[in-house]
C-alpha cells in the first residue's frame, strides 16, 4: 500500500483507472436489476396483471427497508477508500468488523419486527386486495434473507472502497445469477408464483454472503494484521461511523421515500397503470445501475484522494468519472428509444399493460441523461464521507419533489413521470451548491 504523500497515493488517475474499476461494476450492477426484470419477466409470462404489480410493491417494501441501511454499502466504501488512500491497514481490517456487525444486529431485528414492518408497509401503500395478498405472501418469505442482505451490502462496499472491483463483480453475480436460476425453476418449473421468487431470493442471499465472507477472509490474511477490540469498538471511529451512516440513511429513506411515493400514487391509477410503470421501472433502474459504475469509481477514487490529502486527484476524479458516465448516459438513452417497445413486449405478454408502457416509454428513456449528473455526484460525495451535505441536498430535494408532484397531479401518470424528473434536477443543483465546499476541504 502507499503513504498519503507517495507517489502512488497521489498518481495521476488515468482513463484505464477509472474503467478498471467502473466496467466490473458496470457488469455486476446490471445483474442487480437484471435481477428484477426476470423476476417481472417470468411472473409476466402469466396473463395476469396482478401477479406483476405484487412482485412490484412486495419488491419496493424491501427496496425502503433495506435500502434504509444502504449506508452499510455507501458508508463502508468512502471510509475503506479513505483508510486506504491513508495506508492505514489497520483501520481498513476495522471498517469492514464493524459493518459486518452493525449488519447482523440490524438484519435479526429486522427479523424480530417484520410483523409491524409488516402492518405499516401495507397501511401505507395502497393496492387491491389480490395485488395486497400476493404481495403479503412474498413479504413473509423474504423478510428472513435479512441479514445476508445487509452483510452483502457491507462487504459490497468494503471491496469497491478497496479498488477491488472484480472481487465485487465476482460477489454481485452469485447472489444475481443465482437468484435468477431459482426463481425460473421455482416460478415455471415447480409453480410456486409470488412465493417462489421470494424464496428464491432468500437461498441467493444467503450464498452470496457465505462466498463474500470467505473472500473476504482471504483479502484479509492478505493485509495482515489481527482482530483488535480496542481498535474495533475505538470511541472516536465509532462516533465517525454512526455519523456518516446516520446522515446516509437519512438521505437514503428520503430518496427511497421519493420512489416509494411514485409508485403508491400510480397504484392509485389501476392494476394496468402500476404493472406498467413497474415494467419502465425497470429500464430506468438498469440504466441507473449501468450508469452508477461511474458513480462507485468516483467513490473509490474520490476517497483515495481525499484520504491521502490530495485535491487536485479529487478534482481530476470527478471530472473524468462525470464525461464518461455522461457519454454512456447518452448511449443508454439512444439503446432505449430504439429498443424500449421490444424489451416492453418481453417483459409482459398482457396487453394492457404492453399498451400503456408504450405510451409512457419517452420518460423511461430520457431518464439516464436526467438522472446521470445526480448519480455521479453521489459518488463524489460518498468518496468524500460528505453525508451531512447528501443529507440536506437529498431532503430538499424531496420537499421539491412532492411539490412537482402536487402540481402536476391533473396530468395523472405524465405529471408523477415529470415529478420524478424535477427530483433529478434537484438533486444535481443541491448536490452543486456543496461541492465548493467539499473542495476547498480538501489539502491543496
């Protein structure tokens, strides 16, 4: 490893650099939507719209609950690559301790209150009652991969904080492609529905897990070093922890709320409407992923740089992560507009549903040229551990959401689609405001 003022601490980023880290991820994060199009595209080979929007809403119930402890995966990256940019081995054993225990407190309480998740998660979204059932059915199997799913997330980003971004592509394709694999045999071949992309989830999760922590145990004896409570539980790099991640799960709850909020008001437009905005859903959460390896390698190098107290290599970082995730935004948009009615068609056999998405497709695929500026400055922030200023850029951005949304509620479905819009453009001009300041704290 290097010392924050050695040569390799502070190389220059080149543009090999960057794809090294960003293509594995850009691979391994398309398997995670991926994930969720099959799960669509196996359900929808059933003519039955409902089983479609159950997966849908089942699946956005643990998009809010796991994704409210996204910090384990975000927080864990900007402190490893910091730790890293450093050469502080010590504390690079430690940060991924206490992710790993942090995931394993929160996923057995999750386990222990999934009756009142539960009972909140459907007061607060509302669906008919056969969409509702379904749905209660998937969240009472996949409530249990709880702490595989969280332990995923610490490892997850342990790794990309690291710069080892195969050995994360390597993780993210046993749990996707695994979990793809069990829903097919369990949907179509043993007939299971809802239940069985669930439990097929579940299995995944826990092989996932089990193949990261023994990686994870290699990496380790690699570096060196040993186990040391006093350093583990250390007042200081706790208090540090719990701040990063708090401001993190703060600003993670408002953007999940956002989505979440987009998804209870176009079940409110009908089984159709909600099976085909969950179908565009999908492309615009594929294009996000594939966009993000940009974003995760802005983390990493970022981190790398202001750990080693290096602000022109942070500069140089965010800039030539920023053009290329640009360009591929672009290339996603172009994919979309020429190919979104066929993927549509794979997706669903309904024809309500085909009808619909159709007609809505335009925002699906203008999405990733919206969204990209946001999604790249995400990154930069995390790399940074700037959480407080994602916190407040994120919850600005929610407010300005709901009020677009408020506005735009005679246009129906195109309004809810041009809400979302807005929140993009708020999160890049809010995220803008701070990135001055972010810079200026970073040694000359």
């Amino acid at each position: 490893m290097s010392t924050p003022n050695s040569p390799t601490a502070r190389e220059a980023i080149t543009h090999r650099s960057i794809l090294a880290i960003a293509v594995p991820i850009m691979i391994s994060n398309l398997s995670t939507p991926l994930l969720g199009v099959v799960d669509t595209g196996v359900i929808g080979q059933i003519p039955d719209a409902s089983l479609i929007g159950a997966v849908a809403l089942g699946a956005l119930i643990f998009n809010f609950v796991f994704w409210a402890f996204g910090f384990l995966r975000m927080g864990t990256t900007g402190l490893t690559a910091q730790a890293f940019g450093a050469d502080n081995t010590h504390e690079i054993r430690a940060s991924v301790g206490r992710a790993l225990l942090i995931a394993a407190v929160i996923g057995v309480c999750l386990i222990l209150l999934q009756w009142p998740i539960r009972q909140l998660a459907f007061w607060l979204l509302e669906a008919s009652e056969r969409v509702e059932q379904l749905a209660q059915s998937y969240f009472d199997i996949r409530i249990w991969a709880a702490p595989a799913t969280l332990a995923n997330y610490a490892l997850l980003g342990w790794f990309i904080g690291l710069g080892k971004a195969r050995t994360a592509l390597l993780l993210q394709l046993v749990l996707n492609v695994s979990n793809m694999l069990l829903d097919a045999w369990f949907v179509l071949g043993l007939d299971m529905g809802v239940r069985g992309v669930a439990t097929g989830t579940v299995i995944a999760e826990y092989l996932a897990a089990a193949v990261g922590l023994l990686v994870a145990a290699q990496h380790l004896h690699v570096i060196g070093g040993k186990w040391e409570a006093a350093r583990l539980f250390e007042p200081a790099r706790i208090a540090r922890t719990i701040a990063v991640n708090r401001d993190i799960m703060i600003r993670s709850l408002s953007l999940i709320f956002v989505f979440s909020w987009f998804i209870a008001q176009g079940a409110k437009f009908g089984e159709t409407v909600l099976a085909a905005n969950a179908v565009l859903m999908h492309f615009v959460a594929v294009s996000a992923y594939f966009l993000d390896g940009f974003a995760f390698a802005a983390e990493a190098l970022v981190g790398k740089a202001v750990g080693a107290a290096h602000r022109a290599g942070l500069t140089q970082a965010s800039r030539m992560t920023t053009w290329w995730a640009g360009g591929v935004a672009l290339f996603a948009t172009l994919i979309l507009v020429l190919f979104g009615s066929t993927f549509i068609d794979i997706l669903t056999v309904e024809p309500g549903v085909r009808s619909i998405a159709r007609q809505f497709l335009p925002w699906a695929a203008m999405a990733p040229l919206v969204g990209v500026w946001a999604f790249q400055l995400d990154g930069i922030f995390i790399g940074a551990t700037r959480s407080a200023d994602m916190r407040n850029a994120m919850l600005m951005s929610a407010g300005i959401f709901l009020v677009a949304w408020y506005l735009l509620r005679p246009l129906a479905n195109q309004g809810l689609w041009a809400a979302l819009y807005v929140h993009y453009a708020a999160r890049t001009f809010t995220l803008l405001y701070y990135f001055p300041g972010l810079r200026r704290s970073v040694p000359a």
